[in-house]
C-alpha cells in the first residue's frame, strides 16, 4: 500500500526547546522529518507545559511558523486539524497529557510505558475502545530489523525447534552506582519509568518478536545498591536517595509449543544495571535449537532496538551437525538506514500506522492493548517483591 492520499497531521507533546537529547528529538523528529515520514506525516501542533514553551520549541526546531502552540491538553483534544497525537512526556505525565484526545477519538501513540501502572494503562485502553482512534505504543523491540532477521531464521527452521534461550545483559543506565540528576525518578517505582520498565522491558519485546510470546514467566528481583548518590550535569553528588527499584533482574520463562518451539522450550533473562566486568559483552544472547544454536553478542549496548552503528550486523549459527559456525547479516531497511538510529525502529512504528489508517486492516504493530499486557506481566512478576 503506498502512503496516504493527504498526509496525517501530527501533534507532538513533550518536544522541549531545552532538551534536544530528549526521546522526541532523538526519535521521533528524525523519522518525521525524513522524506519517508514526510510524505506521510505532517506536524501541524506541539504541546508543551505552556504555550510559550511549545512556541520556543517550534522555532528551536525551525518547524512552520503556522504550527500551533498548545499549553492545554484538552485545547489540543479540541483541533480538529489533528489526526495522530504523539506522546513524548516524562511517564507520570502520560495519561493526564493524552487522555483528553483518546476520548476525542483521535489516533494517540504514546511512547512506553504506556502509563505509571496497570490501572492508568487499562483506562487509556478502554478510553480508546470507546473513543475509535488506533492507538500505537513505543515498544518497538519486536519490529526491530534483528529480531525481524532472527524470526526469519527460526521459521526458516536453520536450528530446529527451540528448546531454550538465555539472555545476560548489562545496562539500563550507564553506571552500576549513580544516577544523573535529570533520571532521578528511575530511583521510584511510583513515576512508572526505571530499568525494569524501560530497559529490561524493551529487550523482552526484542526478544518475544523473535521467539514469541512467553507463555507463562517467573521473576526473581534484587536491589544490591539500594543507596543511589544522584550527580549534577558536572558530575558533582549532590544527594543520596534511597532507590524502590530492583537492580538486579531475573525472570525465567516458558513459551508454549508452536511452529518454531518444543513445549515448555526455556526462557532465562538477566539484567544487572550498569557495567559488566571489562571487556565482557552488554548482551550475550543465544537460542538453542533441536539441529543448532543462534548467538548475538553485542559489545557495547544490550538494547538492540537501537542498534546503532557500534552494534554488530552479525548472527551466529553453529550447526550441530557439522559444527560448523555460520554468520548471517542483518540490517535495516534503506529508509531506516537514512535517518538517525534511534528513530528507525520508531519509524517502523509509522510506517505500520500509516499502511492500516483507513482501511480497516488490523494492527501489526503495539497498541494500548498490548501495552496493558505488558503492564500487567510487569506488575504481576514485580508483586511479590520488597525494596
């Protein structure tokens, strides 16, 4: 399907004039300003805390003089020149700043977390079943082009059915001890957005992409620092806060048998917040096959949905038959491959929204309904669980 007759106008919430290194700017921009997103996509309004800061960060980023300024969500709900509101606040402020145009019935993409916790997520969901607007969320992991390459393989059958797989990460934030001023919140469970819900999250959609779904998960949670000295933009200590999130993550998981899975086929998945030991990979990832063994290893980043250019293009496969070890190459789609990184696994989203706008189709993208899937397997995992 080729893109729409007229292009869907956009409105962009939480794109700052003073913080380019924000998700709106790095992701989100770069895609819609592409001549793939633009001729689909027209950002015709921002809203921001104020007018007066959604009209800075109009001409900061050098947008049409004609784009509208919004201080007020349900001003914003109101225009009728809007068709996709896209959501780029910090996650507390999420239902709050987009609900007013999920009743309006407008089409809503709300970066993940969808919201702070289940309860806020469910609403925004059934606020969009009533309204009729499509919804997207930012968890782009499982159309990422790595875990679209892996998929392949499997069904392809190069290792058999999987038997099991185990993922060893490192990250989430840059170090294993603080936490920059500006990310302080990942120290509360409260605000929604932390390691476990961001980080650990994205690379389990990376993961169910190229597996599938798990049918069924255990988690066992540890906070082994749990005094956080918060740093300054010089790297001063300004503070010490007491942190309500894991800092060490397992979850252990089963998938269900299908087409590419043994029943019962083996899931284990370790995060450690910040650094491995030196020279060790931020993300060993292997699947093990009835016939094979697939192995990812990425040096410097464990979050493939990003894959920027210090990520390998490399798959490893050894064949048990042989034992020979294979490498397939991976990569992104050419349009992705001209935009910034960070923006073409969002990009993808986009796209998806676009091919369906109008026809009827079903979504093959993450709405706010898988969302709340994944806000409740979080929650229900994280339940038990004590600071």
């Amino acid at each position: 399907m080729g893109p729409p007759t007229t292009p869907i106008r956009v409105a962009i919430i939480g794109l700052s004039s003073a913080a380019k290194t924000a998700w709106a700017s790095r992701a989100h921009l770069p895609y819609l300003l592409s001549p793939t997103g633009q001729s689909k996509y027209q950002i015709v309004a921002l809203l921001n805390s104020s007018e007066a800061a959604a009209r800075a960060a109009i001409e900061a980023y050098d947008l049409p003089p004609d784009t509208r300024a919004y201080g007020d969500p349900a001003a914003l709900a109101a225009d009728a020149d809007v068709d996709l509101v896209v959501c780029n606040t910090r996650v507390d402020k999420h239902y709050e700043t987009v609900l007013p145009s999920v009743k309006a019935g407008k089409d809503v993409f709300v970066e993940w977390p969808l919201a702070q916790d289940v309860r806020h997520a469910k609403e925004l969901a059934e606020a969009a079943r009533v309204g009729g607007g499509r919804t997207v969320v930012g968890l782009q992991g499982g159309l990422a082009a790595v875990a679209l390459k892996l998929r392949a393989l499997l069904e392809e059958g190069r290792i058999g059915k999987v038997l099991s797989s185990e993922v060893r990460a490192f990250g989430g934030l840059n170090d294993r001890e603080t936490m920059p001023e500006g990310l302080q919140y990942f120290s509360e469970r409260a605000v929604g957005g932390n390691i476990y819900t961001i980080g650990f999250a994205h690379l389990l959609e990376v993961v169910q992409g190229a597996i599938g779904e798990l049918g069924s998960a255990k988690g066992d949670f540890h906070l082994q620092r749990p005094d956080v000295p918060i740093k300054d933009a010089t790297g001063k200590v300004i503070r010490t806060v007491r942190s309500e999130v894991p800092d060490l993550i397992h979850l252990a998981g089963k998938w269900d048998e299908s087409s590419i899975t043994q029943k019962n086929a083996t899931l284990h998945y370790r995060l450690r917040r910040g650094q491995g030991f030196p020279g060790e990979p931020a993300l060993n990832w292997t699947i093990n096959g009835e016939k094979g063994e697939i192995r990812i290893i990425s040096p410097e980043t464990a979050f493939l949905q990003l894959s920027d250019e210090t990520v390998p293009r490399v798959i490893e496969i050894h064949n048990f038959e042989t034992n020979e070890v294979d490498k397939v190459e991976w990569n992104w789609e050419q349009w992705q491959n001209d935009i910034d990184y960070a923006g073409r696994g969002i990009g993808a989203l986009y796209e998806g929204l676009a091919e369906v706008k109008g026809t009827g189709a079903k979504e093959h993208y993450p709405t706010f309904n898988t969302a709340v899937k994944r806000h409740e397997l979080l929650e229900n995992l994280l339940a038990e669980w004590k600071a």
